[in-house]
C-alpha cells in the first residue's frame, strides 16, 4: 500500500514509517522543510514539500496514495492562544483530507488522546473528550470518524499521556524539561493521578495494524501501561536528574495545567483482542531510568 503520511518526522511519525516501510509499504511524507525532506528521504520514503495549513497539496498527496495517516500537529503550548491556532490548523487539515476520500474506500487513519472518565478506566468505546484546552481536536476526530458512512475507513488511534523513547517524549518528557529548568522534579496535585502510556514503537504497531485491518468508524488505544501514578514518575525522574521530588503549583504547567491535574487511566484489552496488538518494548518507569543527569 502507498501511504500519504503527515507529520512523519515526528516522534511518532519517524517510527510510524519505519514500521510501514519495514512491512511492505511504501510512504510519501509531508515534509515542511529542508531538514524534513532530508530525514524522510534518509528514512527510505518520499517526501512532499509542504506543511499541515497547506490544504491543496493535504489534497495532492491523498490523489496518490491508498491511504492516509494523518499525525502532524504543532505542538505550540506556550499560550492558550497558541494551542487554539494549533487546534484549529488540524481541524481545517483533517477535513481537507476526509473530503479527500469521500467514496474511495481507502484507509483514513487519524491520531486522537485516550479519554478521561471520572471514576474509572477508560475504554475504546468511550467518546473523545471534546471540551479543555485540546477539546477541538475530539471533535475534528469524531468528525472524520463519522464519515465512515460516505466511503472511507477513517479510524482513530487514541494515544496516551505519555509516548516515550530512551526517557524523552510526552507529558513525561515535559516533566523532565520542566523539573531541568527549575531544579525540582514536580507534580501537580497530590500525584495519586494516574496517566497511560506507550513506547513510540509499539504505538507505531498499532497505526500499521489499524491502517490495514481496522474497520471503518472505530477507536483503539495505543496503551501499554494503564496508568502510573505521576508521583511515581517525578521520583523517577528526580532520582535519575539528583533532584528533589515534591508538590508544586498546577500553573507550573501552563496552558496544560488542568490536564496534568487528571486522573486519566486508560484500558486498551479490546484493541490487543481484536487487533492483536501486543506491546512488548519497555514500560515508562522503565525506560525513564535511560534519563541523563
């Protein structure tokens, strides 16, 4: 299958074409610089020169290929303004590329954050979370999910809190930077908040396996590890950079305050049954203990 992929230099994305191209697939990348085009050429793929707000080559790339990952975004957290141009350039892109596949039948495969329930694990079939600083987001998903009615297998994988690689990535990896800069390893509330997480390899499994087997308008989860307690991983942290561990301000994080406050765990038993998935790389407090003082 010729796969149309953004975001495909990413952390996610890098692994995510490894893992087609070592499976038989072929990848064309969007490629938003020259540093871009240069690391989706080395990686073995093809590049397309454009970025995320570029909508007529979004609908280039979808003309040639027989399917679709969408995983770019900006990754602007530095204000709530900020975030909502982020949100709202990702929207208008995965509606450019839904629009794109109306009728054809091919794979839409997009990337989404695990729920949160109060009071429980969440599951696949709970809906995305579409209010907060990142609401936007479940609702451009839950938008491409329901056109699984006019002739595209759009599916959803919902990734976790934190989606890690040699100790860097995700919310994890934001505590760390963090816990760098102000020389203390912290966490918001008591710590008792649990969040999912994944190794970057594993989750790039699961997109393959949802690209190629899953049905239209479905939802999986990319979680290998439930939830760790946020507690656990600051100590983790705080061990491995000497820094102490302790309770600070929810305004410490920003614009994501509020949703590293959550208790979040998540459940992915019915994408391993269905799908077959089967993690098997490190968990986070593993592969957190690879951190460098």
């Amino acid at each position: 299958m010729r796969v149309f992929v953004t975001g495909g230099t990413g952390l996610i994305g890098s692994a995510v074409v490894a893992e087609l191209l070592g499976n038989g697939h072929t990848v064309l990348a969007l490629a938003r610089s020259d540093a871009s085009t240069l690391a989706v050429e080395a990686a073995g793929a093809e590049s397309l020169r454009g970025g995320l707000a570029d909508l007529d080559t979004l609908r280039a790339g979808t003309a040639q290929a027989d399917g679709v990952i969408h995983l770019a975004f900006g990754n602007d957290f530095s204000s709530a303004d900020a975030l909502a141009r982020g949100v709202a350039e990702e929207s208008a892109a995965i509606a450019t590329l839904s629009e794109a596949l109306v009728g054809s039948d091919r794979p839409f495969v997009t990337v989404s954050g695990t729920p949160y329930v109060p009071g429980r694990v969440s599951t696949e079939t709970d809906p995305p979370s579409t209010d907060g600083p990142v609401g936007g987001r479940g609702r451009a998903v839950m938008a491409a999910l329901g056109l699984a009615s006019r002739g595209v297998r759009s599916t959803a994988v919902r990734m976790p809190r934190t989606v890690h690689n040699g100790g860097k990535g995700g919310f994890a990896g934001m505590l760390t930077d963090i816990a760098r800069r102000t020389s203390v390893s912290g966490y918001p509330g008591d710590g008792a908040q649990r969040w999912p997480a994944v190794h970057v390899v594993d989750a790039a499994v699961l997109f393959r396996l949802a690209l190629e087997l899953a049905p239209a308008g479905t939802s999986w989860h990319a979680v290998a590890d439930e939830g760790d307690a946020v507690r656990d991983i600051a100590a983790v942290i705080g061990q491995r950079l000497r820094l102490p561990v302790e309770a600070v301000a929810q305004e410490t994080y920003g614009t994501l305050g509020p949703i590293f406050a959550i208790d979040q765990p998540s459940s992915s038993t019915h994408t391993r049954e269905v799908l077959g998935w089967k993690p098997t790389h490190p968990s986070l407090l593993e592969d957190l203990q690879n951190i460098q003082p």
